[in-house]
C-alpha cells in the first residue's frame, strides 16, 4: 500500500498522515509526548496548558465503561498540567519530537500548543509567553490551539457556549503579534453542538476572525455526564459532584454531525479537524467523508497507547485501497447523498460479508469434523493392535501352564 497516502495539511501545514493526538490524557509531559511523535501519528499536540502548572481535580476523577468494548468514558481532570512555561520549553520540544541537537535541528513532525487559560489575560499572556519564544530562536512550534471547550474547571463556563465571551476571547487573541509578525495559525477546540441556530452563531464568530483562526477541532467532550455506581450508591467520579465530560464511541455521532456542519458553515479558509469517539480506520474515513482534514484521537490513545496511531492508519489505507482512493483529497468533503440505490448497494456488501463470514465458520466446523473423524479412525486402529497384543499374550500364558500347547 506504499502507492496510498495519508498525508493532509492543517491550517496549511503539512503533516505526514491526517491522524493525531488530541490534547488530554497521555499528553501531559515530554515523554509522552516523544512516544506519540514515534509512532505514525502526523503531528504531536500538547497537553491544554494554564498559565501555571495545577495539579487538576480530585481523584478518582476517571471512569470508563466496563466491557470489552466500551462504549464510554468520562472524566474531570480539571486541565491537570505543567503550565505554558513546560510545553514550549526547547528542553521539552526536544524531548518530544527526539531531537538530539540544539533547537535548529531538523523536525519532521509539526508540535502543537495547546492553551487553556482562566481568563483573557491569561490566554494572552500565554500568547505573549510563546511569540517570545519564537522570538528568541525556536522555530518548531507549528501552531496554537485555543481551548475553549473544557467543561471540567469547577466554577468556569464553557466558552463556546457564551458566544458574546467566546467573541470577546477571540477579538482579545487575534490583536497578539503572534498572528501578525510569526504568522501562526491559530486553531480553536471546540464544544460540541446540538442545535441549528447555535452551529450558526459558532460558525459567525470564527469566520470573522478566519485571518486568524485556521483550523478548528470539533469536538470537545460532552459536558455535565453522570454515571452511578449501583453497589456504593454513588457517583464513580469524586470531583464536581460526579459531573463529567463523555468521550468515547458513544460521542462519536455527534462528532461527525459537528463537523459536517461545521465545514457546511465555516468558510474553506478555516479547516475542520474531527475529534471525538475514534477508534477504527472506518471512524476517520468517516470523519474524512464529512469533511475533515485530519482527525485527532482521545480516548483511544488514552486507553490503547500510541500504539493506536499506527493501527488506525493501517486499517484507513486499507479501506482507501479497496475503495480505490489513493489520497485524502480522493474522498474528503465528499458525503453522497442518501439514495436508494446506496441503500441497495449497502445491503448487497453486508450481505456478502455475513455469507462469507457462515462460508468461513463452516468450513472451520469441517475442519474440526475431519480432525475428529481421523481421531476416530486412530482410535479403532489403536483398540485393534491391543486386542491382538492381549490374545498373543493369553494364549502364551496358556501355553506356560500348560493349558494348551502351540
């Protein structure tokens, strides 16, 4: 599948494949960090950082679905992180991307940052932090990602729920010379949305910031879930009351549905990277379908490790080589629509795929059966030499007493 490729570009930089982490767990330190920049993930982004490290929630503040495919996980971490002076340190760049050498050395990943602040000042003093760092001499950091989504910080509202603070933010961030003078892309995480007038009023804000705004990531975790422990009687979370944010593949329908309408609403300037509930090649197909650039993984990693990065990848080129395609661009954006003979069609491949599946257990049913007949067969000829062995022996004890004579 060497002729398949899955590189892509966000906010118009290049990544080696359209899969990637998203900002969370497994993300919190440099070597962590390193572990996703070794595996086939096409860029690496940090942990949500505050303008101070903070130690997050209370624990237990995790939960996932007990079953061997689970369906769902929660959490109330409380951005539990470094803070902004750790992730764009050289030291910690170089420990993620595995570089050797001083800050000029060649980095064939892209590193995100990802910021998380209390407030407006602290976004833009983060801002203020990272252009100096640019200034200064480091050139591998590829963009910023605004976190305007976390449900999980007790006491604070999600952003991008209050469009009149969600605009006010992004008018405060935009005026950062870091835009202006370093030219870097700004990308924004967002919350998920479940209502037509609410896309449009998202969908408003950024587009009159998209000198700015270049790729958003829909979506964040589903605020204020709950899940009851039956035995203790109890929340399974400790901190925020038991509220907490749901990720896993029980969000992934309303990942897609955000993304659909936010590339439907956004304008092409601004890119959509999907985010939410994938696990399988099939999920980012079908987030590439409803036209995402490129697709970030959450609770996957979190659960699977890194390793996740390099599996999904394989399992996407081999759907893109038995549907023909050999690049994103092949079938990004390009959702048919629904139609009867989609339908039929549809209909047709299960139902090949559930005959070929019978075929296949049948045949290891006959296996089985052939196996069993010549264990049978073995068997009875085992019983035949014994019997003879127990005659000769019978008639030469016979013999000895006298009983016959041969």
């Amino acid at each position: 599948m060497s002729t398949i490729s899955l590189k892509t570009t966000v906010a118009s930089i290049p990544l080696s494949t359209c899969i990637y982490n998203a900002s969370g767990p497994r993300t919190g330190s440099g070597q962590a960090l390193s572990k996703i920049a070794s595996s086939s993930a096409g860029a690496v982004l940090a942990k949500s950082a505050t303008l101070v490290e903070q130690s997050g929630n209370p624990l237990p503040r995790t939960w996932h679905h007990e079953a061997e495919e689970s369906h769902a996980s929660m959490n109330s971490e409380g951005l539990p992180n470094y803070g902004i002076d750790y992730y764009i340190s050289s030291e910690t760049i170089d420990e993620a991307l595995g570089s050797a050498g001083s800050s000029s050395s060649t980095v064939t990943k892209p590193y995100f940052v990802s910021i998380s602040g209390k407030n407006i000042h602290d976004n833009i003093e983060m801002l203020h932090r990272i252009h100096a760092k640019i200034k200064n001499g480091e050139t591998r950091i590829s963009g910023v990602e605004l976190n305007l989504a976390c449900p999980n910080v007790i006491g604070k509202p999600i952003i991008a729920y209050d469009f009149e603070q969600m605009e006010s933010v992004l008018e405060a961030v935009s005026e950062s010379p870091i835009f202006s003078e370093n030219k870097i892309p700004l990308g924004v995480k967002m919350a998920p949305y479940f209502d037509g007038p609410h896309y449009d009023r998202a969908a408003k804000i950024l587009n009159k910031y998209s000198h700015v705004v270049k790729y958003v990531a829909s979506i964040n975790t589903i605020g204020n879930s709950f899940s009851v422990d039956p035995i203790a009687e109890m929340p399974v979370i400790r901190s925020n009351g038991g509220f907490a944010g749901l990720s896993g593949r029980a969000v992934k329908y309303t990942a897609l549905a955000n993304v659909k309408k936010m590339r439907e609403l956004l304008v092409d300037d601004i890119d959509v990277v999907g985010v939410g509930g994938v696990f399988t090649g099939q999920d980012v197909f079908e987030m590439i379908l409803c036209g995402a650039t490129a697709v970030q993984v959450g609770t996957c990693h979190w659960t699977e490790g890194p390793k996740c990065f390099d599996r999904i990848c394989q399992e996407l080129q081999e759907i893109m080589q038995s549907k023909g395609y050999k690049t994103i661009d092949d079938f990004k954006n390009k959702l048919k629509e629904w139609s009867k003979e989609g339908v039929a069609l549809s209909r047709q491949v299960k139902l090949e795929k559930k005959k070929n599946n019978a075929n296949t257990v049948a045949s290891g049913k006959g296996a089985a059966n052939g196996t069993a007949t010549s264990g049978t067969a073995f068997d009875s000829q085992n019983s035949l030499i014994m019997a003879v062995l127990v005659l000769t022996i019978a008639i030469l004890l016979a013999d000895k007493c006298n009983v016959i004579s041969i």
